[in-house]
C-alpha cells in the first residue's frame, strides 16, 4: 500500500504517494525526472547517487524515499542560479574534475556537504572526506585539485573578473 509523503527537493515541495519499498534515487529519478543524480554500484559504496538530506550526505540508493519524509533534499539540479553556476561545478570545469561525468554529480554534492559544514578543509581532510566517491576516470587528483580551487577562493575570483 502507498504511503504518502511530503519533502521538498531543490526548494520545491512535493506530496507524493509512494510505495514503501521504493528508494529515493528512483523517485528523483523517475518520478521527479531528476536525472542528474546518477546509479553506480547501488549497494552504497561507490557515491554516484550522493545527495544532501537535511545538510547531510546520503546514499540515494540506500534511502527509502518514505524516510525522506519533512527532509529537504537537494540534488545536483539544486545548484546552480539560473544561469549561474555553483563554484564546485565551475571549478570541476576550470579544472577538469570530470572525464566521462557519471561520478561527477555525487563527487560535487560530497564536496558541497563538506564545504557547507567546513569551508576552509586541508587538502587532507578533501581527500579524506571524498574517499566514499569513487572515480574510474580522472585518478582523483584533478577531483581534488577542484574541490581545493574553491576552497582557496580561485574560482570565485575568476567568475568575478569575467562578470
Ligand atoms: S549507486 Fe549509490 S552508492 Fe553507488
Ligand atoms: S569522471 Fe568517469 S567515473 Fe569519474
């Protein structure tokens, strides 16, 4: 039997009714088109379905969406304004954070749920912090050289000498 569940998702409220077996990652997925939130290993290790619930990092793959009940969700769509670009996504470009993408969205929300609790991390605590996202891609580095970009306020400062 459905059960019925209200949350909001990138600042957006939604009441849905829901079967109570089913994860989050599929309802953001398929019933909410939230595609960017990408599957990976769905056993909770590899950090591809990485949204925050309440300013936490969580595993979409290993929530049921019923226990999302009053949460606010943020997803990777929840970033950026308007046209604007958040500063990880930007700085995952400047500085090629990314080959093929599939890890990218949860590498960013791991490093915003960092970020949000701790602004200023060493480049030690970055590389502990990210050890949950794996990346078959870019051999992390260029992750982190991202991550540290913003943290060092690089790429603030380049958005705002091109604006
Ligand atoms: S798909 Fe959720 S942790 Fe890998
Ligand atoms: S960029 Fe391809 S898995 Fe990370």
């Amino acid at each position: 039997m459905k059960r019925t569940v209200e949350f909001t998702v990138n600042g957006d409220a939604y009441r849905l009714d829901i079967e109570p077996n089913r994860r989050l990652i599929d309802v953001l997925r398929d019933d909410l088109g939230l595609t960017g939130t990408k599957e990976g290993c769905s056993i909770g290790v590899c950090g591809a379905c990485t949204v925050t619930v309440n300013g936490e990092m969580v595993s979409s793959c290993l929530m049921l969406a019923v226990n999302a009940q009053g949460a606010e969700i943020v997803t990777i769509e929840g970033l950026a304004q308007g046209d604007r670009l958040h500063p990880l996504q930007q700085a995952f470009i400047e500085y090629g954070g990314f080959q093929c993408g599939i890890c990218t969205p949860g590498q960013i929300m791991a490093a915003k749920a960092l970020l949000d609790h701790n602004p200023h991390p060493t480049r030690e605590e970055v590389v502990e912090w990210m050890t949950g996202n794996l990346c078959r891609c870019t051999g992390y580095y260029k992750i982190i050289d991202s991550i540290m970009a913003v943290v060092e306020g690089k790429v603030a400062r380049a958005q705002e000498a091109t604006t």
